[in-house]
C-alpha cells in the first residue's frame, strides 16, 4: 500500500520522507490555505523533496478553465498530478489530460457511480473521502470496498486513493480491503507507529537495563 500525505506543510513532508513514508503528496485548496503558501511555489517545494505524484488541484470549475490550471501546473515539475473535482467538467478534463500522458487524481468521490466515471475517464486515482461519509453517520469503508469489487470486476486501473483518513483503523480497514493507496494528515501517519504496550515494554526493557550498569 502506498502511503501519500496531505499536507501542504513542507516541514513534515520532509520529517515523513526521510522516515520513508512518503510516496506521495495530496493537497487541496484548504491545505494551501493552511500553508499561506502560493500554490505554484509550494507545489515546486514539494516537488523537489517527493518523487511520487504530487496532486495540486484546480480551482476553475468549467473545462477550459480546469485546462488552463492544469497547463500551469504541469509546467511545475513531471510528478505532478492534476486534481480534479468530480464533475461532468473534471471528469471531461480527466479524459483529455490522461490522453496527454497526465497524471489525474478525480477527487470529492463520494459513490461508487462517481468512481466509475472516473475510471471510464481514464483517471490515475480515484479520491473516495471515507471520513466525511463518516461524518454523516454513513460508513465511509463501505464506499472503498464497494469501489474495490467494481474495479477488480472490470480490471480498471484506477488505483483507489482513500483521501479524509482521520484515524489508524481507518488505515488498517483500507488495507485490509485492498486499497492501492491512503492519504493521510502527518500526524495519523506517524500515530501508526504507537501502541500502549510497545511505550511500556519500552520502559521497562530500559530501567532492567540501567540496573544492569551495562554500556554497548
Ligand atoms: O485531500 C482531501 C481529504 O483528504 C480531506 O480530508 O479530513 O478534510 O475530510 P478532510
């Protein structure tokens, strides 16, 4: 499973790559916000630390517009991905960017309906927002397997993003059903590394071994 962030904050972006846990980055319009950043500037950054796709999204909602902005971003750097909404427009914008060779990430996917849109368009990654199903009492690892079973049956290549990871079971219930990749905030990231009983065991090992006045 593929590991992107989602963060426009280049700090952890780095702290995330050098630990190898970065295969990609997902930004969106609220990240860049967040990072007070302009967009092409930060995009560039982060395209000098991660090789993997890096999505920067559009902002323009009709297709010559999505076109435009797609054209300034793919000057930035070949790793970068186009997001695009899931509308007729970003799903028209799908098709011809991939027809170019472009990278495409069809994001605010919320049925598995949207999600073969945008495989018949030819999309890099589908964006399925599991936490914000969630956030309306609906089972946002429903829409991801129901994705999953609809792809595997037709053998499309879209590779499934699970985008608004909020908690670890979250990452855990994406890979146990088998998606290609999970973007998550840096601090879920590094949260997988915890467990109660791996900081105890921690802290016992260490006052056993000072007892033994051992050095290495
Ligand atoms: O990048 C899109 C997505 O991951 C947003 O997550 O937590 O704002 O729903 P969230």
């Amino acid at each position: 499973m593929k590991f992107f962030v989602d963060t426009a904050d280049v700090s952890d972006i780095r702290e995330l790559a050098a630990l190898g846990l970065v295969d990609g980055v997902t930004t969106n319009p609220s990240l860049i916000l967040k990072s007070g950043r302009g967009i092409v500037e930060v995009t560039a950054e982060i395209c000098s630390i991660v090789d993997g796709p890096v999505s920067a999204e559009v902002a323009a909602t009709d297709y010559d517009g999505m076109m435009r902005e797609a054209a300034v971003f793919s000057k930035i750097a070949p790793n970068v991905c186009i997001k695009l909404p899931l509308t007729l427009d970003g799903l028209r914008a799908c098709r011809t960017l991939t027809a170019e060779g472009r990278q495409t990430n069809v994001t605010l996917c919320f049925s598995a309906n949207q999600a073969l849109l945008a495989a018949k368009a030819g999309a890099t990654f589908i964006s399925p927002f599991v936490g914000r199903l969630d956030d309306i009492n609906l089972d946002g690892m429903d829409l991801i397997q129901d994705i999953r079973t609809i792809y595997d049956n037709y053998d499309y290549k879209t590779q499934i993003l699970a985008a608004s990871i909020r908690t670890v079971n979250h990452v855990k219930e994406a890979a146990l059903i088998g998606a290609d990749v999970i973007t998550a905030p840096p601090a879920v990231l590094k949260s997988l590394a915890n467990h109660p009983l791996t900081a105890k065991g921690l802290e016992t090992f260490l006052a056993d071994w000072a007892k033994t006045g051992q050095k290495i």
